[in-house]
C-alpha cells in the first residue's frame, strides 16, 4: 500500500489533479469510478495535446483494499492497515446451528 509519501512525482500529479477536479472523492475510490475519471482526462487531452496524464496502473497493483475498491493516497492521510473486516450474516447463525444439531465440527 503506497501512502502519498511513497508517490514517485508523475503519481502524485495523478492525485493532486484528481483531489483538485474531484473534490468530493474521498480515500476510497472504485473501479468504474477510476474509469470515468481517467475517460474525463481523455476527454480533456482531446482538446489540448498537451495535457497529458496517464492511467493509473500503479494505483490498481499496489492500493488494492477490495475487488474493485483502490485507495487513494492524499496528502495527510494515514493509508489503511491491512486487517480484513469479516461481516456476520443471517447464514452464519443457520450455519453454526446446522452444526450443533448434528454434533458437527467447525473445521
């Protein structure tokens, strides 16, 4: 996981740019969101040759928090820990019951 520190100087431009012409984006960013943003950048270079940004490939291999979740590093901003959040659903409680009635062991 790269924080913003950890940026080389072309990352931290992909970063700075977006917190400037998204503002409302958060750390977390998706993959379709990722997408649109980067068909915004083409959209933009299209009419200027000049502006020039690539794709993010750095950000999909290396801040990956979920299937199809990134983080994205900002400037003063802790980058996330690596612990998994495991959520408890309705099938887990049928689940564990299944196996005390059968005297079942969880393995």
């Amino acid at each position: 996981m790269l924080g913003y520190e950890e940026l080389e100087p072309g990352q931290r431009k992909y970063v700075d740019l977006v917190s400037l012409l998204y503002s409302d984006i958060g750390t977390e960013i998706t993959y379709k969101k990722l997408n649109e943003i980067h068909a915004d950048f083409l959209s933009i270079r299209e009419r200027n040759p000049a502006y020039k940004i690539g794709y993010p490939n750095w950000l999909l291999v290396h801040n990956r928090i979920g299937k199809g979740r990134y983080f994205l590093p900002k400037k003063g901003v802790d980058k996330p820990t690596s612990s998994v959040t495991i959520r408890h659903t309705e099938y887990d409680d049928m689940y564990f019951s299944l196996l005390s009635k059968f005297n079942l062991e969880r393995k």
